[in-house]
C-alpha cells in the first residue's frame, strides 16, 4: 500500500461540481471513504458543489456514474466501494468488470472518473484504507478529482 497521498490542490477558480456514487454493500467502509472525500473537497474550496449518489453495491456502481457522467453540469465524477476478496472469484470479476466500465465511462464521456471501487483481502485492509485519517482513500479521491479537472482545464478544447 502507498504511504504517499496527492498533495492538496490549491486553487479551484470557477465553482465546479464533483458527483460521488457510492455502493451500500460494505457499508461501514464505503461511509468512511465518502466521509473523507467530503470533508476533502470541502477543505479544498468552498467553491466546489458536491452531490452524492448511493446504489446497493459495486456491480451496480457504473451504470449510476454513467448516468452522472453524461450530464453537463458535473466537473468529475468520484467513485467508490469496497469489495472484500471472498473464497471464490466473484470479488474479482466485480472489480474487474467495474474498473474496465468506469475506465471506459471516462473516456466516452471526456470527464474525470475517479476509481476508488476499492478489491481488498480482509477488513483490516479496508480500515485501513477507509477509515484512517493517515492513508485514506476518499481523501485521495478527492484531490485527485479536484486536480484532473485543473489539468484538463489546462489541456483545453474538451468536448464539454
């Protein structure tokens, strides 16, 4: 596991408006990294609007941030979930089918998808990752989310 966290993006400029969808499954989880991402992006500026979306689980998380990210109001979009590795492949195949379509989502719709569909082996790994204040990765999410937008921002002539 990295140790090493983005540093906090500084200047946000024009307000932007960051979606996070969630899953429910693993809930504890999931609600410590929507937390952090939160209070994150709160940190960060005042000028961002964050909305929030809640589906069952991961399987069902890119088709919520399809939805999100084809509309013209939203800057980038967070996603997150914890999946914790089982005795048989399912967990895999979940996150292997979730990281290809959000991947896949970013791409076809020129926005910003951050992939925090987290496949971990044991709860330790998750608090770890989702309810410590050290390494979180709602946190990363966040900095992350707020730092795509200002490269692309950068890069210009988006389709948006």
């Amino acid at each position: 596991m990295s140790n090493l966290l983005p540093s906090r993006p500084r200047h946000v400029g024009q307000r932007r408006t960051v979606a996070i969808v969630s899953g429910q499954y693993n809930g504890e989880f999931v609600k410590g990294l929507t937390d952090h991402a939160i209070r994150e992006l709160t940190a960060i500026s005042g000028n961002i609007q964050t909305l929030h979306f809640e589906v069952p689980g991961a399987f069902e998380i890119p088709l919520a941030v399809q939805r999100v990210a084809g509309r013209k109001d939203i800057d980038a979009v967070i996603a997150l979930g914890v999946i914790i590795d089982g005795e048989t492949e399912h967990a895999t195949l979940i996150a292997t089918t979730v990281t290809d379509a959000l991947q896949q989502i970013a791409l076809t719709n020129d926005i910003p998808v951050i992939h925090e569909v987290l496949l971990v082996k044991n709860a330790e790994q998750a608090r770890q990752r989702c309810l410590e204040d050290d390494i979180n990765r709602g946190t990363e999410a966040a900095r992350v989310a707020v730092r795509m937008v200002q490269v692309l921002q950068e890069i210009g002539a988006t389709k948006r």
